[in-house]
C-alpha cells in the first residue's frame, strides 16, 4: 500500500494528541488543539482517498510541528494544567450591547459588499433572481479569476467593505455565546450570509470556509470564557454531522455553478473535485517537501508568509490560489493547496517554521491561560492561534489584509469593553478557581 508509512505513523500523531488531551484536561488548549485538527486534516486523506500518495516526509512534519506547537503552548500556559475560574463573571449590558451593534452594521454592510460588487460588476439585478442566469454569471466570474491576462479589478467599494464580509461571522460566534435568547443565537447564525453571497455570486468556497474559521474560534474562546471546556459534546457532533451535510450539498452547487451547469449527471466529475478540495493537500505538500529537501536551502524571507502586506504596499502582486505551480493528481485534477505549512519553510526554512509554530503555541498558551481564568481581554490571543490552526490545511492564514484587519477589529472591540464596562447581565457570586 502507497501510503502504508504515513498511515503508520499517524499512530504517533494521535498518540501525541491523546497524551496533551490528557495532560491539559481539554482539547482546547493549542497543545491538543493543534494535532487534534491535524489528525483529521493529515489522516483522513489517507482513508477517503487512498489513491493518493503521501509521502511518510508529510506525516514526519506533522508530528514534528505538532510537538513545537506543544511546547509553545506549554511555556505560554505555564504547564500544562491551568488554573480556571468555576464562576466566571458574565457578560455587562454594555459589552452585549456593543457586540450586538458590532454585528448588526458588520452584516449589513457585508451584504452591502456584495451589492456593490453586482452593481460595480454590470450584472443585471434579474440576473441574480433567476437561477440559471446566475449560474451563467458565476461562471463568467470564475473564468476571469482564473484568466491568463489577470481578473478585473474588483470595485473599490466592495473590496473596501469586504472586511464586513468576515467581521460578521468573528462577532457571530462570540455573540452566540453571550446571548441566551432564541432569538439572538438566530442572529448569530445569520452572520454567515454575506459569506454565502460572495460564494454564490463568485463561486469562492474560501468565503464560506473563513466565515466558518472565524465563527468557531470565536465560539470556542468565549466558551472558555465562561469555563465551558467540552468539544465533543452531543449537540456539538449532531451539529456538526447536519452542517457537513449541508455544506457539502451547498459546495456540489457551486461546483456545479463553476461549471455553467445544473446537470446532475455530472456527479462524478463534482465529486471528484470536491474529494481534490478536501483531501488533496497532503499530496501537494507531501511532494513539494519531497523537492524542497533536494534542492539547496534559499529562504524567501517572508514573501509569501507576507504576501498580503506586501501587495497592499504594493510591492508585490499575489497570484490566484497564492502559488502558480500545480500537482497532477491521480484523480484527474490539479492543485496549488500546499498546506500553510509551505508559506513558512518557504520563507524561513524548516527550523525556522517550527520556531514560528513554537511561537504561535506560545501565544495561544497564554490566551488560553489568562481567557480560562476570566479575563475577556485575553480572547483576541487565542483567536490569533485558533484561526491560525483551523486555517493551515489550506495556507497560511496572515497573508489576507481582510482576514487580518478582522482579528484586529475583534480585539479593538475587546480593548473598547475593557474601558467601557457596564452592569453585569446577570450578577454571580465571587470568583472561584480550580486546576484543570
């Protein structure tokens, strides 16, 4: 069997994960967190497709920058057990408050992007109505973001408002937390729509994946706000087994749309690609780390790490998917998705880019040490390492401005209820701590 090493030793990488699962108490500290999400982005590959080879070199990485993530991690918590507050103090009038308006005007003008971006494109309004003539434009679309001679531009005002697009759902799953009432966690969940836009009216699955980063690190460090420490609870699998159902149905639509067609006989050719989408980063990565240790070491120096601020100060200029070379696949398709793990060796060589992870465990320990002791200003810390971590199977997620001026809008809004506190929501007894 091709891939009988990497799936050997992927038993190490579990071990690894189940041993830091043990020794913090919860799969949210970053030094569970990291090979927790790379035992489902690095092994099942393996198994749904298995024609695919991947090298043992990949796997190697992954256990050696899960153990600088751990160590990281481990020096910026302090060690592994964390002291945790039992009753933490809730959420003032103010804070639900500004978040709630935070995530109001993030929507609305998120969806604003979107209209400009028909109104700015020249697409007919009947257009976006009607389903096969959306169909027909989002392929137009797809075929200019992918042209030899560059996409157009997009309009100013839809590329300006399109951080909107992102901060919605970032709020989305922090407010989700804060508010206990039906109605609120419905709005919460309506964070997703300017996302969804762009993906319908652009065919970019990158838009509803961010938004899906975004929402759930934010979930995940305001739950531990207030102590909760569980991952894999029932409602969180139930729930996630319905939105892998949804999402996967909603991405074979736009697969479908990429394609100019509503024709489900081209199942197979969906699928195909979806499985290339989903699974086809451990063979990319496996190969290119397979030439780059035959070629002479000539780090970049953050070109790519930094392609983002780079282009913005003009400088440089990205290309689609980030880099122009691409892996012929066996299942008859290409791809460019080397894994954010690339951008860093890249840049930096490999001792370097397990410096970097070292780093960035180091900051989500210390997120996550002072958030579990109730200190809300600590949150944008560990967002920094989860959407960091989440977004690895794809590249390294720094290098969109969008994506960066978002995490930093969430933490001006941090920094901005730390001096304007209000009445609490509903008043506690004292704080409590234990050691978990």
């Amino acid at each position: 069997m091709g891939n009988a090493g990497a799936l050997a030793l992927s038993m190490v990488l579990i071990g690894w994960a189940a041993s830091m699962r043990a020794m913090s108490g919860t799969w949210l500290q970053p030094s569970a967190f990291f090979p927790l999400w790379w035992c489902c982005a690095g092994i099942l590959p393996l198994i749904f497709a298995p024609q695919e080879p991947v090298g043992s070199n990949a796997m190697v990485w992954l256990i050696a920058a899960s153990i600088a993530v751990s160590i990281g991690a481990f020096a910026g918590n302090w060690g592994f057990r964390t002291k945790r507050v039992i009753t933490p103090t809730q959420a003032t009038d103010r804070e639900l408050r500004l978040f709630g308006v935070a995530l109001s005007v993030a929507l609305l003008l998120g969806l604003a992007s979107n209209l400009t971006f028909i109104l700015g494109s020249s697409i007919p309004l009947g257009d976006i109505l009607d389903i096969e003539k959306l169909v027909v434009v989002s392929n137009k679309l797809y075929i200019q973001r992918y042209a030899e001679s560059g996409p157009p531009p997009p309009p100013p005002l839809s590329q300006a408002l399109l951080p909107f697009v992102y901060l919605a759902p970032a709020v989305g799953g922090i407010l989700f937390v804060l508010r206990r009432e039906m109605r609120w966690k419905v709005f919460a969940l309506l964070s997703y729509l300017p996302a969804i836009a762009v993906t319908i009216l652009q065919t970019t699955k990158a838009a509803v994946l961010f938004s899906m980063v975004l929402w759930l690190s934010g979930y995940f460090a305001t739950r531990l706000r207030f102590g909760k420490l569980a991952v894999f609870t029932k409602a969180h699998l139930i729930t996630a087994s319905a939105v892998v159902g949804v999402v996967t149905i909603f991405f074979f639509a736009v697969s479908l749309a990429r394609m100019a067609s509503t024709d489900f006989s081209l199942l197979g050719v969906v699928v195909d690609k979806l499985l290339i989408a989903a699974f086809g980063h451990m063979t990319v990565f496996s190969q290119w780390l397979g030439e780059y240790w035959q070629e002479p070491a000539s780090p970049s120096l953050g070109k790519v790490t930094f392609a983002g601020p780079l282009e913005l100060l003009g400088y440089t200029q990205r290309v689609p998917g980030l880099f122009e070379s691409v892996v012929n696949l066996i299942m008859g398709d290409t791809s460019n998705i080397y894994t954010g793990f690339r951008p860093l060796i890249q840049d930096f060589t490999i001792p370097g880019a397990l410096a970097i992870l070292s780093v960035l465990g180091f900051i989500g320990g210390i997120g996550f040490r002072l958030v579990a002791q109730g200190k809300w200003s600590a949150v944008p810390l560990l967002l920094i390492a989860y959407v960091t971590i989440l977004w690895t199977p794809i590249t390294w997620f720094w290098i969109y401005n969008s994506l960066t001026a978002t995490v930093f809008a969430v933490a001006l809004m941090v920094f901005v209820v730390r001096l304007w506190r209000g009445a609490p929501y509903r008043r506690e007894p004292g704080k409590r701590f234990a050691t978990s």
